[in-house]
C-alpha cells in the first residue's frame, strides 16, 4: 500500500486549521469572584436577588443554585438571569425574602470544558420579620421555558457530586484513560501504515520481498478497526459520565450535554473520527488524504472536550492541544503498534527488523519534538508562572506527567543510541523487544496521569 506521507500530514494539518477555526467561543472553567452579598456579610434588608459573578463564563443550561437558612427553608430552584457575557449570575425568587438567620448558598456551574465547579457561600440576614413569616408559595413548573436572559434551571441540572459519573472519580478516571489509550493506538496504527512501512518498502535490499510488510499491514488493519471500535465505546461512556456528573437523565438533557456544550460538540467531532477510521480500517485500503482527515478530526476533537476551550484564544488553544495529541499517537500510539504487531512478525527477520525499526525511529523523534513543543506551548497556556506550577494541583500534576513522559522519552534515547544499532541480531532484538515494552508500559501511566490532569482547573486559565 503506497501513499504519500507529506501530501497526509498536509492533509490532516489543514483539517486540524479547519476545524479549529470553526470552534465555538472560548469559554471557561470559572470559580466565583465575587457575590452580592459577599461571603461572611451581614443583610439588614430582606433579601429580593442574590448575585454571583465568576472569573469566566458558564454554560447556561447546567447552572445550579440551592439556598437554605438556619431556620429550614430551602429554595432549591430559583429562576436565574445570566449576563449578556455569561459571567454573572443573579438569583430571583419572592422566598428569598423569608430567608432568616445564616444563609448558606449552594452553586454549582459547568464551565466550556465540561467540568462542574462547586462551591458554598454564607451570609447572615439579620432583617425586620415580614408580617407574613409564611414563605410564598412558588411555582416552579409554570416557569417559561428556558432562554436566554431570564431562564429557570434546568432539572438536576449541574449536580456534581453523582457517585459513578463524578468527573474526579475513579469510574471516569479509567473511562477517560481508555479513550485516550485508544485514541493512540488509532493514530499510531495510521501513522505506521502512512509514514513507517512506506519508508521500511522503500529502504528493503534489492531483490527482498515484502510479504512480511504486506502481513504487518494487514494485522495493522486488524488492530485499527479494534482500537477504533473500543475508542467508539469509550466515547460513549465518556458521554454518558458526563451526564452523570451534570445530574441530567431526560431526554432533553442528554441532547443538551451532546450538542450545547463543547465537551458534547468536542465527543462528536471525536466519534466522527473514530467511526471515519473504523469504515477506513475496514475497507483495508484507504487514501492517504482521507486518513488524514480521521486523523485531523480525531486530534480537533479531543482537544475540544478538553481545557483547550477555556482558553482566551480557542482556536489557537485547540489546534496546539490537536498537534499534541496527533504527536502523542505518532510517537506512544507507534511505539505500541511496534511493540503489538510489528515485533513479533518479524522475530524471524533480523535485517528486515533493522528496517522497519529504523524508519519507526525517524517518524517517533520528529513526534517527539511536536508533542515537546505542543506540550511547552499548552502548559504555559494553562499555568502562567512557576509559582502556580508549583502551588496549584494542576501545576503539580503537571510536573508530575513531565516527570513521567521524561522516563517515557530516556528510555526512547537509550533505545534509538545503544539497541537500535545492534536491533538485526538475535541478542538486540530481543533487547529491543523488552526497552520497547518498558517504554511502553511507562506511556500507559503518562496517559493515566493526563486523564486525572484534565479535570483539574488549570490557573493560567482561572486567573486564581
């Protein structure tokens, strides 16, 4: 199978710009700057509106609020209005005058990265008694419908504390951990098919077949068309996690998280690449540019459900964070594919071996310099300073995957300088065979480590 490996990576580059460029606004992953009445003070008129104003702006669908006081009511839907830019949020409701005592505010957002954000506010009203101590009694289905500018809540809307779905949780954890897992292997198996065997074809000794390179493809395909199902998969519970985590069961919920929101918009554009590649997998022989298209689409989006949105430039943001991946799965989703279906078809041919190793080298270190450059560009993005580096939790996992990807790349060198060049004998394939399952098996704890990173709020972007 021969194809043009520059005229693909043009290809899925211009996919990626395309697709960035169509992205939706950025938005963010706020946390509350300021309240009126603010957190600790004391209300000596009866309450008519409570006003909460975030770093950035939140979805407007999965928007929760509960007030209660220390004398037991409990306004556990009021209708809200947002802001024209989405950062403010102002709660009206005619019970909110009976509130007496210690207030304790319970809200809940969803910023465009698809995470909830919690918090509690409390406050004391220490105002006159109204002549009637009675709450009023409040209507909440003869609300109108939601819209822009005054809207009620939606129901169970922004709750983040469901047990499975928790966005920090151990369930969504592993669910985010496969996806990203198969997501690599699925560009890795494209990059082998269009960057490394068509290099090893062109490097073979003249008279030498390549009956062993036509198999490796076929079981490439094979593999692909498995990685790009289990990817379909783990999208779906992706999805289904996150409508856990935002509360919502309905229907009309569930189409909300899919296609209002940009982790649901990001997941679609994402399964649209899994399925593209699963069809392409399939069909056994595919173009390049299509592939580079599969690739560009899955790349865009899993940079889309991503902090990439919550950037102040999001088409900028989500095209680095696409590079990023695109460079992860040409190198970790490569190296997989050597380690899985490369190695052991060719135990038997050590000069054929050297070949194909070789080529994978040269497409894994120029990877490696797009994820080094992608990843330098993205953390400063999302830290800003070292202080924040080094005092936030994002920061610190951070340094942690950094640490890790490090032990992932040494390995790589120790490979490419000390066994690639012995790679054609018995002893050095075998050597190779277990620093390539090493190095592997490190890449799987970087993406293990990336999948708890992404839930974090990253500093650069929050301004905390």
């Amino acid at each position: 199978m021969r194809r043009n490996p520059a005229r693909a990576l043009r290809t899925g580059l211009g996919a990626a710009l395309l697709l960035a460029a169509a992205a939706a606004p950025a938005l963010a992953h706020g946390a509350l700057r300021r309240s009126t009445p603010a957190a600790g003070a004391r209300v000596t008129t009866p309450l008519s509106t409570v006003t909460l104003e975030f770093t950035e702006a939140v979805e407007a669908r999965f928007v929760r609020i509960v007030l209660r006081d220390s004398v037991g009511l409990v306004i556990e839907r009021p209708t809200i209005d947002l802001s024209a830019d989405r950062k403010t949020v102002t709660v009206r409701d005619t019970a909110l005058a009976v509130l007496r005592g210690t207030v304790e505010l319970h809200w809940t957002i969803t910023g465009a990265d698809g995470h909830p954000v919690e918090g509690r506010l409390r406050f004391f009203v220490d105002a006159p008694a109204p002549m009637d101590s009675t709450p009023p009694s409040v209507d909440t289905s003869a609300l109108a419908p939601e819209r822009y500018g005054s809207q009620p809540v939606a129901a169970g809307g922004g709750s983040s504390t469901a047990a499975w779905g928790r966005v920090d949780g151990p369930a969504a954890w592993v669910i985010r951990w496969l996806q990203y897992v198969a997501l690599l292997a699925v560009v890795g198996g494209w990059a082998a098919l269009v960057l490394v065997l068509p290099r090893a074809r062109q490097q073979l000794a003249v008279g030498a077949t390549a009956d062993t390179l036509d198999l490796i493809e076929r079981r490439t395909l094979r593999v692909g068309t498995v990685a790009a199902a289990t990817l379909a998969a783990a999208l779906v519970l992706r999805f289904l996690a996150q409508c856990s985590a935002l509360g919502v069961s309905d229907a009309a919920g569930l189409r909300d998280v899919l296609v209002a929101t940009n982790v649901g918009r990001g997941l679609i554009v994402t399964m649209v690449g899994a399925l593209f590649s699963l069809t392409l997998s399939r069909q056994g022989r595919a173009p390049a540019a299509a592939i580079g298209v599969a690739v560009g689409l899955l790349g865009i989006g899993a940079a889309a459900m991503g902090h990439a949105m919550a950037a102040t430039s999001a088409a900028v943001a989500v095209g680095t964070g696409a590079l990023h991946v695109i460079g992860a799965g040409a190198w970790i989703g490569t190296l997989s594919w050597l380690v899985v279906v490369a190695l052991p078809a060719l135990r038997a041919d050590g000069a054929l071996r050297a070949v194909v190793v070789r080529a994978f080298s040269a497409v894994a270190l120029v990877a490696v310099a797009v994820v080094g450059l992608s990843g330098a560009a993205n953390a400063w993005r999302y830290v800003g300073s070292f202080d924040a580096l080094v005092h936030s939790d994002y920061g610190r996992m951070l340094i942690a995957k950094v640490a890790v990807l490090s032990a992932v790349a040494l390995t790589g060198l120790y490979n490419w300088r000390a066994v690639v060049p012995r790679v054609g004998s018995v002893a050095g394939g075998s050597r190779l065979r277990a620093s390539a399952a090493v190095e592997l098996v490190v890449a799987l704890i970087v993406l293990a480590v990336t999948a708890g990173l992404v839930v974090l709020p990253p500093v650069g972007l929050s301004g905390l």
